[in-house]
C-alpha cells in the first residue's frame, strides 16, 4: 500500500484539515494552473473543429459548382482509357502531367511521401485514381487558386480554369474553345 495514502489514513480528522489548509495556497495555484491549461486546450480543439468545419464548408460548396461526371463526359466520353498527344492528358478527366505534379506535391509531398509512392502518368489511366485527382484540382486546388488571385468561386471560373488555365480566369479571358466547354457543360446539366 501507499505510504502517503496510509500516512493520510493515520491522520485524524483535525491534522488532516490542518494539512489541507496550510496548503491551500498551493493547492489553489495548481488548480488554477489546470483551469488555464483546460481552457486552453479547449479553446485550440475548438479552433481546429472550426478550421476543419470551413474547410469542409467550402469543398462542399465546390462539389456543388461543378458536376464531375459531366466533365468526365466531356474531356473523354467517360473513357478512361483516352489519352491526348498534344497536352498530354490521359484518362476520364484528361489529366495533365503538370496537374499531375502539382498533385503530387501538394498532396503527397505535404504529408511527406517519398518520390516513389506519387502517382506516376501511367496511374491516369486507372479511373479511381484519375478521378481522385481530378476532385482535388477541380473542388480544392483550382478554387485555393481562385481565391489567391482574388476571383470568385464559380462554376463558370473553375470551368474556365480547368480548361483554359489558371491564367486565363486570372486575366477574364475565356478562349473560343472554353466558350464551347461552357456550352457543352451546360447543355449536359441540363439533360440530368
């Protein structure tokens, strides 16, 4: 047995009051030392809930904007197996090699994977895994880039990012070709 506990015991009453109150200053000090390390703590847990809140708050409000299955129809007829010499897109969502890099820097990069675990060109070809990175550069990297250039968050911008470039919706050029993107997207949403 413990023998503070057991010390404590062998006290009577009036010591051990004794005791607690020559103490209370003491006593008083490291529970308020705990009171400010609680509040603390739950202030830092209530900010992180909040952040993780408005970061979903705002993927969701993406996911709104743009309907991934009508740009997958678009970009390759839903084939995932569709490849485009020119720029070098692959796969449902045309996937570019410099997406894919940003990709893999920005996601993978951050969390601290190693060169040989990022998706390779080649991957695009794999629906799930082209569509994963078409959800990030379509409801979490273009909108970030959007807001850091100060443009709105539309369906219209992404869409013009995504097929134009970041530039374009920077400088509100929309390319002949992306009018037609526009089009297309358009008429499609409103079949579903």
């Amino acid at each position: 047995m413990n023998p503070i506990i057991t010390g404590w015991n062998k006290l009577g009453r009036q010591e051990q009051y004794k005791v607690m109150f020559e103490h209370k200053d003491d006593f008083y000090c490291r529970l308020r030392r705990i009171t400010q390390i609680a509040f603390i703590l739950m202030t830092i847990a209530g900010i992180i809930a909040l952040l993780t809140l408005i970061v979903a708050m705002d993927k969701a409000q993406a996911k709104e904007l743009v309907d991934m299955r009508i740009i997958a129809k678009i970009e390759s007829s839903e084939n995932h197996r569709a490849y485009n010499p020119k720029d070098g897109g692959r796969g449902l969502y045309q996937i570019t090699p410099i997406v894919l890099k940003d990709y893999n820097n920005c996601v993978l990069g951050k969390y601290g994977f190693s060169p040989e675990y990022f998706v390779k060109l080649e991957d695009l070809f794999n629906p799930k895994i082209n569509s994963e990175v078409a959800d990030w550069y379509l409801n979490e990297r273009i909108p970030q880039l959007l807001k850091a250039h100060h443009i709105p968050v539309t369906k219209k911008n992404i869409i013009i990012a995504y097929n134009a470039g970041i530039a374009n919706a920077k400088k509100g050029r929309t390319p002949s070709i992306t009018k037609k993107y526009l089009a297309k997207y358009d008429k499609l949403s409103r079949r579903r």
